[in-house]
C-alpha cells in the first residue's frame, strides 16, 4: 500500500539518488521548511521573494543524518501553479506533504496529495508547519484533522511530524522520518538510455545554454552526444553539475545541470526532453493507457478535451476509453489518449489529467503501450491492456491473438509491450502445447538474414488461411489458364493479414499435401483443377481435333470456326496443355499433338543418320504433311538445338561434350 512502511527486503543503497518533493496548499511554509533543512531559499525570483510565493520550481539539496542526500524539488502551492506542481513532482521518489497547523487540510492539500498518488509515488512524510503560532490544544486538533485525512487516502501510514521552520522544532525527528521513508523507496530502474526532462532553460554568457532537471535514467557525462526531442537537434555536453558542484559524470536521479554545446536557445524549451542518440525519433501522438478518474470530480467522457501533464510538458490531449463512454469518478479503466502534439513517452510513464475549465484535476494514470498497432475488436484490447497492467502474459497473449486473427503473433510483439522475448516464446509454445493456440514455424533462410521463428494463431486459424489460399490459387488459375501459376506475394492478397514469408510456408505445405504443385515461380492448383470443368472439356475437344490428322492439325482460326470460341480462349487453353506437355506449338497459330511431333522428329533424325542432311522437300515427303508444317516443323526442331540450317538443308548440330 503506497505510504506505508515496507518491512521486507533490503535496505535501499544510500549512494543511489532520490528526488524528495515538495506538495501543500500555498503559505503552508513549504519553501520556509526547506530553507530550515537546506540553508538554501529555493525562492530565485525577486517577484517570488517579495510577493512570499512560490512562481517557478526551486531545487536545493538536503543531507541527511546518517550521511544520504536528497535533491529537494519545492514546488509551488498556488492553484495557478498546479501546471508547474505537476512539472516538479514527474520523477519525484518520495514527498513532503506540507500542512500548517493554522488552516489544516486544504483544496491545493487534497489535490497535491492526489497528484502524487496518480504519478505512483509511494512514500512520504507530512510535516505540520507553522506549531509556533498555535496552542497546543489546536496543534492536537489539527493532527487529528490531518490523520483523518490521511486515512481516506493510500497513505494512511505516513508518519506526521510536528515543526515550526521559525523556532526549528521538530527539524531532526522531521529529518529522521524523511531517512527512514527514503530507506523503503524502491529506486526505479535506473540503468538504459539516457532520459531528462528539462525544467528549465537559460543562457550563460560565454557559456553557452544550460538546461536544468531531474535526470530519469541513465548516465550523462561531458562530452556526450545527447538529442533534443522532440525536434531531433543534435547537441553535445559541455560540463555538468549536480546542486552547483560540478560533476564529471551524473547518475538517474540527480538534480543536474547540463552545459550544452553548439544549441541555440530555441531549440530547446521546459517540456523538451535530452535523450540519448540512439533515442531519437522515439516520439507519438497516441497511446494506450490505464486511466483513473479522481473520486469527487467529474467523470472523464470520451473525446472531452483535457490538459495533459508528462514530465514538465503539457499538451492538449483527448481520452477514450475503451469500454463504455466514460471513466467515472473514482473508477479506472483502459483507454486510448491522444495528443496534440509529439510527446517523448514510453510504458509505465505516469501522466496528469486536468480539466480546462474549470480548471482542476481530473485525473491520471500509466503508459501501458505505444504502439501503433490497430485493433479490431475494443473489448480485446482492453483486456489486453488490463493483462498488461497486471504481468498478466498468459491472458495479453490470449487477447493478443484473438484479435491479431489470421496475422497471428511472434514472440516479439508481446516483447514490444515490456515481456522478456524468452518469457514470451515458452509462454506461446506451451499454449500451443493445450491447443489454445496453433503454430506456423518459418525456416531459416541460408543468407541468415532470418532465423528460424514462429507465429502462434488461434485455433483453427490455420485451417482457414490454408483454404483461403486454395481458393485464391484455382481462382487466378482460372481467370488465367495460360498462366496457372501464382506467386506467394500474389497469392498473399488472400490472406492479407500474413507476411508473404509465412505465405510462402503454407503454400509449401500445401505442396507437400499434394493439393497444390509448385513450378515456374509460383504456385497452382494440380491436375485438372488448373482449368475450369468447362476449359478441361473444351482441352479434350481440342485435342480431338488436333489428332484427328496429326501431320496436318486445324489452325487456331480453324479451330475457333469449328468449335464457336473466341480464339483467345482457345489459345489460353493450348498454352495450358503445351505446359502440361499434351501438344507442341510450332508457330503463333499452328500446334501439333505431342506424339505426332515426336514421330517428325524421328523421321528426321532418321534421315540425317542416313544421308548427312535434309531438305525441306524430302522432310515433307517423308513426314506427309504440307510445305508450310514442315517448315514449322524444321523451324522448331532449328529452335530446340537440334538441327543448323546450311542453305536450303538442315544439318545435326554438333554439341559440345
């Protein structure tokens, strides 16, 4: 439970950075308790000195009495000022809810409070302020007042100290409690690309710019190549400095100071982001995420425009959720955010709902996913979205395939949304294992460009994309029987959804069943099936005919006249069985049965055996045909290498051993 003690586990590493947050109403003495605890006034602006409020963040670091530090972000208490709470508290580890003992709990207290629950901070410490100026039985009173609060929200098990930034009372328990709730922070992953939202920007007169925040992940050290996104301008890091020191390395978690080189001061802005060059371009407009509506306030509608908080930017932004129409107070549900304007966001990023008018918080929630991916059916995303939230793999992969149909899912897409790649495959490969789900696996190619994988469907996917191939093969068959044969990319229009790859591995399979057969590149139905019923009937007419006088066939207009087809038709049929090696075609118009093509080549062989050479005159009369088929037929057998034409004679080719 957020806030209260974590008894288990080891103590946290002192030497990692924490980021301590200020939250309370305004002239609660925020800034005052933390110029006590740090000797440092983090007022910088002299509108903010003489009006006693804090305008923009202040930063100042705090040492701790068993040696730790923590980097104090005070943020202001003003309800104009909530845009920039929000911006100081984004990346905060532990808070410091300030109260003063004079007012109690107040509307900026609530809302703060609400603030940091919805950004998943989890430790705390609520200091009562201003104990000076109040009698005792007021004080009793106003922590009363505070405990009761405090037990209607996640937090019930902060401790409340007692103290008076005036006369210092109550400053080493105050100091004790922050160590021991910073003992039980459970640091956030530190290591990976560097990620840090800038807070502030300013120039240096012969420096150069120098931008300002809380470093999020990752290691910045001079000379560093960084980006700014979004925007993708190039830039590189001077020197660094950590609470005014400076620093040769900076580690998550420290309150930094980075010295940029070569950047113009517009290219950067509070709400840009530093990341690391292999980072860049890692911007979106829309996301998937796990939304909470505040209890008290109005629920969220879908398509109601909001102001949304991420780090220390701010967008307008449009929440959908996916079940239903709204979020209502109180509840939390999966929804669909867009922005309106490119956003450095990634999974498990905690984000800030409020209203534009009237102007209050509405909500908030976690960055699930930033995929692009569409779905088909809201209610499976949600699920999906609800498995994600939970670790749940079993069921993301479940909702994952449901809804992918027949484009199935690789390991790689769950591994995409934060589950380990190896996790995922034998997660997919023992649901195949109960028949929840079926598997294609691909294989290797021998460039190595692919390795062998596999993509899991629902059961029963399989079964319809190979009938959906079928289909699509005898239909192009049909439409084009001189040319039966399709390739896998063609044939992957009928199952859409698929790479042609895994196309190409059904169709192999479909061969090896001998339901289809393979040749000239592609793919086509076997046997007969590579005409219609009609076409095959028509084919034996054709033959007939042709056989009818074997030396002496009908032309392709002949045949037209006799058998009242168009004689495209007909020519698209002879192409299917010279393919099938049933006839030879001599000439455009002119085919010969296969049998009587290879008894005028045995004649012909024959004589050149005997006389050393042929003539177009003696190869008639010995095969029994017409001038213009013999010359057709001594033409082809010139084309297949047989024969060499040496004036008005034909001579055997010599080959080459």
């Amino acid at each position: 439970m957020p806030g209260a003690p974590d008894t288990t586990g080891p103590s946290r590493d002192p030497a990692i950075p924490l980021t301590l947050g200020t939250a309370g109403h305004i002239d609660h003495g925020k800034t005052a308790l933390v110029t006590l605890l740090t000797g440092k006034n983090t007022d910088r602006l002299r509108e903010e000195q003489e009006r006693g409020i804090s305008i923009e963040l202040g930063y100042a670091e705090l040492r701790l009495p068993g040696g730790g530090r923590l980097s104090v972000v005070d943020v202001p208490g003003h309800e104009r000022f909530v845009r920039t709470m929000v911006a100081g508290a984004s990346g905060i580890d532990l808070f410091l809810l300030v109260i003063a003992a004079d007012d109690g709990v107040m509307p900026q207290t609530m809302e703060h409070l609400a603030i940091i629950e919805l950004l998943g901070v989890r430790h705390g410490v609520v200091a009562l302020t201003k104990a000076d100026i109040v009698d005792e039985e007021l004080l009793e009173m106003a922590e009363e007042d505070v405990r009761e609060f405090l037990a209607r929200t996640p937090y019930s098990g902060c401790e409340v100290v007692t103290v008076s930034a005036r006369d210092g009372r109550g400053t080493s328990e105050l100091l004790a409690a922050l160590e021991c709730a910073a003992q039980h922070v459970q640091a956030r992953r530190r290591g990976g690309l560097v990620r840090l939202p800038v807070d502030r920007v300013f120039p240096l007169k012969g420096i150069g710019t120098v931008v300002t925040g809380t470093l999020w992940r990752g290691e910045i050290r001079a000379g560093d190549a960084l980006v700014v996104e979004p925007g993708g301008t190039r830039t590189a890091v001077r020197s660094l400095q950590v609470h005014d020191h400076e620093a040769e390395v900076v580690r998550a978690g420290s309150r930094v100071g980075v010295n940029l080189r070569r950047l113009d001061r517009d290219a950067v802005e509070r709400g840009s982001w530093l990341v690391a060059p292999e980072a860049a371009g890692r911007v979106c407009r829309r996301f998937d995420a796990w939304v909470r509506a505040v209890p008290g306030n109005r629920p969220l509608r879908s398509g109601d425009q909001v102001r949304l908080h991420h780090g220390t930017a701010q967008y307008v932004a449009r929440v959908t959720p996916l079940e239903g129409r709204e979020i209502r107070a109180g509840a939390q549900a999966a929804a669909v955010v867009r922005l309106d304007g490119d956003a450095v966001i990634e999974p498990h990023d905690r984000f800030i709902l409020r209203a534009l008018s009237p102007v209050a918080t509405v909500g908030g929630g976690e960055v699930l996913s930033t995929s692009a991916r569409r779905w088909h059916d809201r209610g499976r995303h949600a699920g999906f979205l609800a498995a994600l939230r939970a670790a749940d793999l079993h069921a993301a992969m479940l909702a994952l395939a449901a809804d992918s149909g027949q484009g199935g899912v690789v390991a790689g897409d769950l591994a995409a949304v934060g589950f380990g790649a190896g996790e995922a495959g034998a997660a997919l490969a023992a649901a195949e294992q109960v028949g929840e789900l079926e598997a294609l696996r691909l294989p290797p190619v021998a460039s190595g460009a692919r390795a062998a994988s596999t993509r899991w469907f629902g059961a029963g996917t399989l079964v319809a994309l190979r009938a959906a191939l079928l289909a699509g093969a005898s239909e192009r068959a049909a439409a084009r029987p001189e040319r039966p044969f399709s390739s896998a990319s063609e044939l992957a229009a009928f199952t859409a959804a698929l790479p042609v790859q895994d196309v190409d591995v059904l169709l192999q399979g479909l061969v090896a069943e001998e339901r289809l057969v393979a040749g000239e590149g592609g793919y086509a139905p076997g046997g007969a099936g590579v005409l219609g019923d009609e076409q095959a009937a028509l084919a034996e007419l054709i033959l007939a005919l042709l056989g009818a006088d074997s030396v002496a066939p009908p032309t392709l207009a002949t045949l037209a006249e006799e058998l009242h087809r168009a004689p495209r038709e007909l020519g698209q049929i002879l192409d299917v069985l010279a393919r099938r090696g049933e006839v030879v075609r001599l000439d455009k118009d002119l085919w010969f049965v296969s049998g009587a093509a290879e008894d005028a080549r045995g004649t012909l062989l024959a004589m050149l055996d005997g006389g050393g050479e042929v003539t177009l005159a003696g190869f008639r009369d010995a095969v029994g045909c017409g001038r213009r088929n013999a010359q057709a037929l001594l033409e082809f057998f010139d084309r297949e290498g047989l024969t060499l034409r040496r004036g008005d004679a034909r001579v055997a080719r010599r080959r080459r051993s």
